[in-house]
C-alpha cells in the first residue's frame, strides 16, 4: 500500500476517536471473504480470533465455551467484488466444520440476503445445513428488510424473538442479547434502535448480577464510526448506559466488512468481516459499497493483526491471526460493518 495511504487511513482511524483510546485499539487490517470469528469466553473474558488454516489446534482449548461470528452473506450478490458469495460462505462452514473444538452455536450478524427474496434464503439455509453447530441466532440486516419489512425474516428466523427480532439467552453464565437497529433507518442509514426495543432491553437486563458477562449483537455498530456512510447507531449510547454496571460487556456487530475493535470502559466493541465482499475503511472512498481486490493484491488483505487489551487490569487477549495460506499478517487497513 502507498504511503500517502496507508498515512490517510491512519489519520482517519485517529480522528474516529477522541476519547482518549489509543489508537492501537483498532485492529488495522481488512480481511477478505469467505472468513468469520471465533469466539472463546473464559471466566467471562472473550478472546477473539479469525479462522486460520491449521491454527487453531490450541487457540481455544481452556476456554469456558466456543462460539463462532459469521456476518454479511449477502446471498444473491453476484457482482465483480465477489461473484459466488455462496461459495466463500460455504469456505467459512468448511472451516467452522474443521475446528478441533466444536463451537456452541453460531451468531450470524444479519444481512443473510442481497435482496431479501425466497430464493436467496433458501440458498442460505441449504448452506448452513452443513454446519456442524446445533443452533444458530440470527439477527436482521437492512438487507434482509427490503421488500417487506423484514415479515419472510421473522417467519424463517425470527420464532420465539419480539417485535422486528429481539431477543436474549443464557448460555453457561453468559447472557446474550441478539438486537435489530435496521427496521426504522435514520436519515443517511444510521441505526436506530426504537423506544420500545430499549425498554425491553432495560427490562431483560434488570436483576441481573453486575458480575455476570453480557454479549450484545445486532447488525450495525453500536458506536458510531462514520456517520456519514451510516455506520452508527444514533440511540447506542441509552442502551449501552444500561450495561455500564456490568463488569465484562461484548458488543459485536457486523454491517462494515472488515475489523474495527475499540474499548470503551468496561464494553469491548468488535465488528466482523464479511463472508462476501471487504468495503473500503472509513473516509477512504467516495462512499461505502462492495469493493473489488485484484486478484494479484488479494494475500495482501488476507489477515488481521494481533493486539492485545487490559480492560480493568483483566487481561483481554484479541488474536485475530491471519487468513492466507502463507501465513503471513496482512499490511492493510480496518474499518466497520458493511452498509452496502
């Protein structure tokens, strides 16, 4: 990468953030598709990490459980960035498939679909029959909401959810909150989360201990990245002032294509690459979209670099390890969820 950009990106990775977070806290790669995240929690303290061939023999064994983020299928898309988004999904349930240590279940970060249509999600689910994890949570992209309101969504996978798609869980200590910030898009795309669903979520998180793990999802950030390509949510910061009291909080989202982690206090905010198409960083382009890697620059993109993080004097080790073959980590940039 040219340095003059490679000096852009930096600036605008620098200026996303003025409260006083290093900017180390920001993973500085972009990753390819056909990719996901694997999750390890541990005494309530998650370790994240790309899916690596041949890498991950040790990388979760200790853990208390292991779950896996996939985002961004976007099933249906079949332009030049990725022409068969089937086939670089199918490359991340091959993957999740040939992990030494099975994942709980999977959390997939919405837009399963391009289009929203019957056939792109019978697509998807044909795929995800393959997947060795035994369940699934789903949370809607925009994508997903495009032709009407998001009601095929709910019927295939939205059972037992509220309104357009919320929900929680409990699994082994940890407590889950699968939310939607797509069904009532601000002006310029921001996420909005509504007054109902944050009521519901003050509701599901009160009498619970300050010391129990909370994982939030949903598909865009729930911090604000660019808000003039929409990666943000404009009501985050009153449902994030309801886990404050918690002592170890996870947010992941989806939506950008590429890695952005930042930690805010006690929350640790991460978003995930895509399994279809890498989108520009933040401010490096015209505007947000699917963005075409030349296939002779495409192991220049193909992982992620690793950093490690002190939240609270607890350690919280992100190893984000490299996708390529080679084995080598990627010199690029990250950014957030994908709004394409």
């Amino acid at each position: 990468m040219p340095d003059k950009k490679q000096d852009l990106i930096d600036q605008k990775l620098q200026d996303l953030n003025n409260d006083g977070v290093d900017r180390r806290g920001f993973l500085k790669c972009m990753a390819w598709a056909g990719t996901g995240l694997v999750w390890t929690m541990s005494g309530g303290i998650p370790m994240s990490r790309a899916f690596a061939k041949g890498r991950d023999q040790s990388a979760t064994k200790g853990g208390d459980f292991t779950f896996v983020q996939i985002s961004d299928s976007h099933i249906g898309f079949n332009k030049p960035a990725n022409p068969d988004v089937t086939a670089t999904l199918q490359t991340a349930i091959s993957k999740i498939n040939a992990m030494s240590n099975k994942p709980d279940f999977i959390i997939h970060t919405g837009d399963l679909s391009q289009l929203s249509k019957p056939s792109e999600f019978d697509t998807l689910d044909q795929a995800l029959k393959g997947v060795s994890a035994q369940q699934i949570y789903f949370v809607p992209g925009e994508h997903d909401m495009l032709s009407d309101n998001g009601e095929q969504y709910l019927q295939r996978y939205g059972k037992g959810t509220k309104g357009t798609g919320w929900s929680s869980f409990d699994h082994k200590g940890v407590h889950f909150v699968g939310l939607v910030n797509v069904a009532n898009l601000k002006a310029g795309g921001m996420g909005s989360l509504g007054h109902e669903q944050l009521e519901w979520l003050e509701d599901d998180l009160k009498g619970r201990s300050a010391s129990t793990p909370i994982v939030l999802f949903a598909h865009i950030p729930l911090w604000t990245i660019y808000p003039d390509w929409g990666w943000g949510t404009d009501d985050s910061e009153q449902a994030l002032s309801y886990v404050k009291r918690f002592g170890s909080v996870t947010v992941l989202n989806g939506h950008i294509h590429q890695i952005m982690q930042k930690i805010e206090g006690k929350v640790s905010f991460h978003t995930a690459m895509s399994t279809a198409f890498p989108q520009p960083a933040p401010g490096t382009a015209p505007s947000a979209g699917p963005m075409k890697v030349p296939a002779d620059q495409l192991q220049r993109v193909l992982g992620i670099t690793d950093v490690n993080y002190l939240v609270s004097g607890r350690s919280l080790a992100l190893v984000d390890q490299p996708l390529g073959d080679s084995g080598s980590s990627a010199s690029g940039m990250s950014g957030g969820p994908g709004g394409s």
